[in-house]
C-alpha cells in the first residue's frame, strides 16, 4: 500500500465513501480502522502533492492551493446555465472558443500584446505546459536557474527531465537596484521565475516594471532563456498598490528569449475545470509548437467556453468573487494565530496562500505538520519549497485560503486549540 493510501472512519455511526479507490473521508474525531493503527507516515512523502492527496481526505484541508469555494451568484447562474453551454459548444469550431477564451482571458490579464500577438498555446494544466518549456531545455540540453522558494513540482518536472538545476534565491530579486548584479553570479543557461511566487506572494511588479526591466536587460546582455510563470497573476491585479504592467510587450520589445506560463486552475472555482496557456518569443516559437503538439491535440472548446464566462464574470465584477474570499479568509487567518507559535509574513501581493514562520527555534515545520494532521488539520510545511536547502524551509508552513469562509473560520479555531493544546 502506498503511503497516501489509508483508511479511517469517523466516530460517527456513518461514514462517507470518497471517489478514490477504498478511502473513507475523515470527519471529527479520527478513529483508524482495524488493521490500520498507525496514521501515514507523511515524513515518507516526497513532494507536495503527496501531501495535498493525504490532505484531500482530511477534515480541515489548508493544504492545496486549488479553488475550493462556493459559487457567487453570478457564478451560480453560469452553473446553472451548463447545458446550453454544452450545447453551444458543438455548434462552432476550436478556434473559435479558443479565440474567445484568449480575448477575454488577457483583456482580464491587461495583456492586449499577448491577445493581439495570438500565438498563445493551450493545454489543460501548468504542468503540461511546464512540462513543455522543460522538453525544449532538454533538447538544447539547457541548465536553468529556478527561484527558491517555490512550489517543489516546478523542480522535479526539470529534473525528471534530466536537467541541471540550480537554486535562485528570491532574496535576490528583492531590491531592484541589486538584482543585475545580483543575477551576475548566474551561470545557468536559463532563469526561471515565479511572479507572483508561491508561496511568498513576491512580485517584481512592486517597483513598477523597474523590477521586470532588470531582469529583462540581464537576461538579454547574458543571452539567458527567460521562464517565467505568471500561475498567480490574477491575485496580482486585485492589489490596490500594484499596476499589472503590459508584461508581453515588455518581453517583445526586449528581444528577450522567453517563455511564459498562465493557468486558471488558482482562481475560479470551476471543479478543476482549468485551462493552461504557454507564449513563447519568436525565435523559438515554431520549436516550442512541435514540442507542444507532441503532448496534446487541444483543450475541450466545452471547457474553454465554460471558463470564458467565469473570466467575463470576473472583468464585470473586478474580480470581486475571487478577491472577497480570499481576504476574509486571510483576515480570519491572521486573526486566529496572532499571538501564537506563528508569524504572519504580510506579501507583496496577497495570493491565494498565507506563509507563516515558526516562532520556537526547538519547533520544526515537519514537527507542526504532523502534529496539526493529528488533529484532522493539513497544513503545507515548509522544506519542499525550499527545494535546494529544505532545513530552511524548517522554519514555514503555507495554508491555503481558497475555501468556504465558514467552513475555514470554524479550520481556524480547531487550529488555534491545537496550538495551544500542543504549547503553541
């Protein structure tokens, strides 16, 4: 049995099947089934998403970054309406929602470059689409630099793919007027970014485009591939002190090689329903095509035409669905642990995620970890977003914010009373 597979039964007389395999979903007090007297061993796993599995059947889940929310209204109205949109999409052709998804999508993004430039293409999750960027590096047998901190599968896509990788630290990024000599002692082929990043809610964007112009004319003086992925940009343009510059032009105009990645799957909750999307400069763009088109035919017209409206929502309303959620449940968050073993680190850009530093030195991230689970609350620690030098990452743990308010406020006193119950 692998180490995520487990089963456990409430205290309660019913028990609730999940849709994967023979897992029972925990609910109140934990009870491990006969035959299973010992709770998963998760100092086994080895990234992040192993831990995200384990978490998806646990009680308080603060672990995956996905969208787990309820529908506003208007949102509502688009579920409602799934059937004509089922039906609408037979009626025209691929190109046709994948225009109307792109338009909508970078006119939300105040992206008009990338729109106008069409050349943008599709697949069904940033992992495809990282995967991608990491098979034209493998063909060139490029080494690339990759930000730390940042989300582990970032990492073991590239070296899964046999490249070199070596660490960035974000801290190099932080002062606009350090960062080109402070990416001099890059000796990689290729830069890899994360804007905003995840976990830390950094941006280059918070000195203007003065922050993305260094890297640009580092990354072109040094003749360097730029990737960066832009997965958490929407949270971006729901900063009241951040201005979401035209970064595409920015990259044109640079005459920077580059690749750069946006995702849906963080910001509407669409049940996984989500769409990728990799743009590439001109120089490699018919290479990069090729290497695409080795993965995937297209992204389902229903799924584009589905997540088209959310994006049109989202224009309508300023993006208030998503922004509202997030802040109340982040204002709860850090109501809830003032003055206990963890420190809220305020970001650049409020992301979908919080990350909070451990106060107690003789207290571990992986330490926390499981002593929250114990409690049917699944934090995210640390050291896997310290890739390179996880002992730093001993320090962190992130918790996801992309969940029912009521439902996170009441995962937000559990968590405060196991805290204090554990001398935090």
């Amino acid at each position: 049995m692998p180490p995520t597979a487990f089963c456990v039964q409430s205290c309660r007389s019913e028990t609730t099947t999940s849709n994967e395999g023979d897992y029972l979903v925990m609910h109140n007090d934990l009870e491990v089934m006969p035959g299973h007297e010992e709770l998963p061993d998760v100092a086994q796993f080895v990234d992040l998403t192993q831990h995200e599995i384990l978490a998806l059947r646990t009680k308080y889940n603060l672990a995956d970054a996905h969208t787990h929310q309820r529908q506003s209204a208007s949102q509502d109205a688009i579920v409602a309406n799934l059937p004509q949109v089922w039906h609408e999409s037979e009626d025209n052709l691929q190109a046709f929602y994948e225009k109307r998804f792109l338009d909508s999508f970078f006119k939300l993004h105040k992206q008009p470059t990338a729109a106008a430039m069409s050349k943008t293409l599709l697949s069904y999750s940033a992992s495809v689409s990282t995967m991608v960027a990491a098979m034209y590096l493998r063909r060139h047998d490029m080494s690339v630099s990759l930000v730390e901190p940042c989300f582990d599968n970032l990492v073991d896509l590239l070296k899964y793919m046999g490249l070199a990788v070596e660490a960035l630290p974000e801290e190099s990024l932080h002062e606009v007027e350090q960062i080109y000599s402070g990416l001099t002692s890059v000796t990689t082929d290729a830069l890899y970014l994360v804007d905003p990043n995840n976990p830390t809610g950094f941006t280059l964007l918070k000195d203007g485009r003065r922050g993305f112009d260094e890297v640009l004319r580092y990354c072109k003086n040094h003749e360097k591939l730029l990737i960066i992925d832009f997965c958490f940009a929407s949270f971006a343009l729901c900063a009241d002190n951040l201005d979401r510059v035209d970064i595409y032009r920015m990259l044109e105009e640079s005459g920077v090689t580059y690749m750069a990645i946006e995702d849906t799957g963080k910001t509407w909750p669409v049940q996984d329903a989500k769409c990728a999307m990799i743009t590439v400069s001109e120089d490699i763009r018919e290479e990069v095509y090729s290497l695409h088109t080795a993965v995937l035919l297209n992204v389902s017209p229903f799924v584009l035409n589905f997540l088209a409206q959310y994006v049109d929502d989202s224009i309508a309303d300023e993006l208030a669905s998503v922004k509202d959620v997030i802040t109340e449940n982040r204002a709860a968050a850090v109501q809830a642990l003032d003055g206990t073993v963890l420190e809220y680190l305020r970001p650049v850009v409020e992301t979908s995620v919080a990350w909070f530093r451990i106060r107690r030195d003789d207290l571990t991230a992986s330490q926390l970890q499981r002593m929250l689970f114990e409690d049917e609350i699944y934090v995210l620690p640390g050291t896997f977003f310290y890739w390179n030098e996880p002992s730093r990452g001993e320090r962190y743990v992130r918790i996801a914010l992309a969940r029912r308010p009521e439902e996170f406020a009441d995962a937000m006193v559990a968590m405060r009373k196991a805290l204090a119950n554990h001398g935090g």
